[in-house]
C-alpha cells in the first residue's frame, strides 16, 4: 500500500511539472549546466520517494506536501553546491594562464578553443537549416491552438519568468503555472514533447 502510494505522488502531474520546473530554474544557475537537468530530476524523484511516508492526505494535500519537500531538497542541493565551491578539490581554471601546446609552441588554452566548443559545452549548438524550420513551425502551430489570453502569458512567461507575468497579468503565480500546464499539452501535441 504504501510502495502504491509513493508511485502516485512521484509520478502525480502536478509532482512532475514542479520537478521539471525546478530542475529548468535551477539548470539556469551558473553553479548548474543543462547537462545536470536529468540528474537533478531523478534526484528530486529519488528524495520524494525517501520522503513520502510522511504524508497524510488528513493533514494536507498533495501539492503542498510535494512543494515542501522539493523546496528541502533545493535548498540542500544549494547548499551542498555552494559547499562544493567552497571546497579545495574545485579549482577555476583559466584560459589565458593554462598554456597548450599548438605545433611547436604553448600558447593560451583560450587560443586554441573554438567557438563550436563553447557551444558544445554550453549545448546551445544551432540546428541545421531544417531542423529549425521544422521547429518553427511546430511552435507556430502550438501557440495557434492557445486561447489568446493563455499565448500572451506564455510568450510573457518565457521572456519574463513565473513571477514577472503573474504581476504583470494581475494573476496568482498558480494561475500562471497552470496556463503553461494548459499549453504544455498543445506543444506535445505538436511535437515538442515534454523536456
């Protein structure tokens, strides 16, 4: 009964959409790369399954049961991150003093870095011609099946945040969680799926 339980409040919708917000904000830190996005949501899973023998439904619901747990586990992986900064064994290294050898000579690592390893690194590798065409047009016809209302706040919440668009529409940031729930459907139906 209780494994059964554990699975409902991992795999709730509401539980997956927070996990997948979280680990996007949190990916969006200079201590994190996109490359920890999955790490960080099967950690959240991992830790909500250690924690979900504590919850009651007569003392609470669900979601605010999952928040608060998520919101511990932030707040220890920051910590345990900012721990790790801290820490001798993480050393900043730099391009300019890391000398290379190119042919005959050192010379700064920075010089020998290209432009595609940054974007390799930082995966913000451009699509071919298209690929990006293809992905165009599959938003296009996404944002065409929203309410108007729902694709002003979209567009609004990519470039602004959660927050931002809940002052800006004079909505509770709920409001605005689930009109990108709502739309988040229209977007898997195109294509786009859901990470």
């Amino acid at each position: 009964m209780e494994t059964n339980q554990n699975q409902l409040i991992v795999s709730d919708p509401f539980t997956e959409t927070l996990i997948r917000i979280k680990a996007r904000l949190l990916c969006r830190r200079s201590d994190f790369s996109r490359s920890d996005y999955d790490d960080l949501r099967q950690s959240m899973r991992l830790y909500l399954l250690e924690k979900a023998h504590w919850f009651d439904p007569a003392r609470g619901n669900l979601q605010a049961f999952v928040t608060s747990v998520l919101k511990t586990w932030t707040a220890m992986e920051l910590r345990h991150r900012s721990r790790a900064k801290r820490s001798e064994s993480l050393k900043a290294v730099s391009l300019e003093r890391t000398k290379v050898k190119r042919g005959a000579y050192f010379v700064p690592l920075g010089e020998v870095l290209l432009e595609e390893d940054g974007r390799r690194l930082t995966q913000t590798q451009s699509l071919p011609s298209i690929e990006e065409f293809e992905l165009r047009k599959a938003v296009e016809h996404a944002l065409a099946k929203l309410e108007p209302e729902d694709r002003a706040m979209l567009i609004h919440a990519a470039e602004h945040g959660v927050t931002r668009t809940a002052q800006a529409f004079s909505l509770s940031r709920r409001q605005v969680v689930n009109a990108i729930a709502r739309a988040r459907v229209h977007f898997e139906k195109s294509g786009l799926g859901s990470n």
